[in-house]
C-alpha cells in the first residue's frame, strides 16, 4: 500500500490525478494547456499527437475538466495495482475427457461404434 500527498479542493473533495475516476496525469494535463497556450496548438493536433478523444482535450483546454482549485493536500492510501501475471484459474467445468484432448489426444466423434 502506498501514501500519497493529493490534491483537496473548497469542498474537501480530492481532484486531480489522484481521483479515482482520473484517467490523464496532471502533469499531461499540464502539458497539454502549456503547448496550447504558449505555441497556440490546436485541440485537434493535440488529440491526435497525444491520442485523446477531441472532446475531452477540448474540454480540458477550455477548463471545463480539471478546473478545480487546489486549497490543501491530504495523505490517502491507495493500494498498488501487481504487475506480475496471475496463474489463470483452473475451470470449475474441467473433466477428464476435456483433459485428454488438452494433452493432445484425439476426442472420440460420434460416428465411432463403442462411444
């Protein structure tokens, strides 16, 4: 489990990266608003050169998303997502005849007399 230091805004309600619906880092949001206000990129260019939807650069570009102001910081808890594959779960349904073909048996076919 990992603290981090995130961002508060008026209502006490944490914002930026660290909101749990988050999907952009602030520090792409960041980038995003600097090329448009410094080399006047459009929201289209920068849609396609970070491959965003149009819509959504074009609403952080606006300040209509990630708007908020930050007052305070706060230590939360957020637990690590694992990096390392799992082992698949074995199937509830397996039986010894699905086993045999797994191990590369021929499967019995209908029209064989004996099955």
């Amino acid at each position: 489990m990992a603290v981090v230091r995130a961002a508060i805004n008026q209502e006490g309600n944490i914002c930026g990266q660290h909101h749990h619906r988050a999907k952009l880092s602030d520090s792409l949001v960041q980038k995003l608003r600097d090329l448009h206000e410094k080399y006047g990129l459009g929201w289209r260019r920068l849609s396609a050169q970070f491959e965003l939807t149009p819509v959504t650069v074009k609403k952080i570009l606006a300040y209509e998303r990630r708007n908020c102001t930050v007052v305070a910081y706060k230590q939360i808890c957020r637990y690590e997502r694992s990096t390392a594959p799992s082992a698949p779960a074995p199937s509830p349904t397996s039986s010894p005849s699905s086993e045999k073909r797994s191990t590369g048996e021929p499967a019995p076919s209908a029209d064989q007399p004996g099955s």
